[in-house]
C-alpha cells in the first residue's frame, strides 16, 4: 500500500478504504450492469450458480428450486450494498463482506465473459488487445478482493 491506496482494517474494528473517486465511481457504476445481466440470464452467469449435482439433472433441479432464489437474492444484497456505500471512507465488517461478495460475482461474471483460465495472463496484458480495459478491470477486481479479504484477516487469531 506505498501509493495510499486500498483496505486496511482500524483501531475502532471498522475498515478504512482509501480509493481515488474515479475508482469507487466505477465500484458504484458495475452492480448496475451486473443486475442488468441477470435480468437478461446471461449465459456469463454460470459460474455464479453452477449446477450442484452435474451428473443428475433432476436433483439439480431441486437444488435451484430450494435455494436458487435465495443465492441470487444474496448476490442482490451484496452488489446493492456495494452500489451504495462504494464511496464511504469506512466500512463496517457486514459492508466489506458485502463488497467482498459483489467483487467476487463481478469477477466470476467477467472472468466467464472473458474466457480467464490458468494461462490468460501468463504473458501479461496485451495493449493491442481490444479487451484489454476489461482485463484491466479483472485485475484491478482481483487486487480489491485480495485488499478485501486481507483487511477482514488481519483481525482474526493467529
């Protein structure tokens, strides 16, 4: 954190965020295209619920059925509480749970959307690349979630 910039938990238990407002407008700007997507039930979205049991369609079926409503209201909650607290200076630990459970959805959604696997970035980013701002976006994703679930860490027993 040499350049100011991210998550860190404070003295009180809460969590500091220290983001330039380009960054959080961004953050308050993706719950609303995600939430776009599953209004449309983008193909993109499979990661998010994929099926719990691949070999029996019929107990998958009755999986979703049981808790598909409630897994994407969760994912709802998280990506709302992100939108609405995206340029606050503090957070509690439920908020940055939140932020942690949108970041993740925003990185599983993008990550489908964009064919990530183990190899994408053995060579870095291409410049050239037409997609390159939304990898960009990827990696900048990542390195929030990592700030995000580093900062909740640091007040657990050793």
């Amino acid at each position: 954190m040499s350049l100011g910039r991210g998550i860190s938990r404070t003295r009180g238990g809460g969590y500091s965020v220290r983001l330039p407002r380009n960054e959080r407008a961004v953050l308050a700007a993706l719950p609303g295209q995600l939430r776009e997507a599953f209004v449309s039930n983008e193909p993109s979205l499979y990661r998010l619920f994929p099926p719990a049991h691949r070999d029996d369609p019929l107990a998958n079926a009755g999986y979703h059925e049981l808790v598909g409503e409630s897994l994407v209201e969760g994912r709802l909650a998280a990506l709302a509480e992100l939108e609405r607290t995206a340029f606050a200076e503090r957070l509690t630990e439920q908020e940055l749970g939140a932020w942690l459970g949108a970041i993740e959805s925003l990185r599983l959604t993008l990550g489908t959307q964009l064919d990530v696997d183990d190899r994408t970035y053995e060579y870095g980013l291409d410049p050239d690349d037409p997609e390159a701002p939304r990898h960009a976006l990827y990696h900048y994703l990542t390195w929030l979630q990592e700030e995000a679930v580093a900062a909740l860490a640091h007040g657990l027993p050793g």
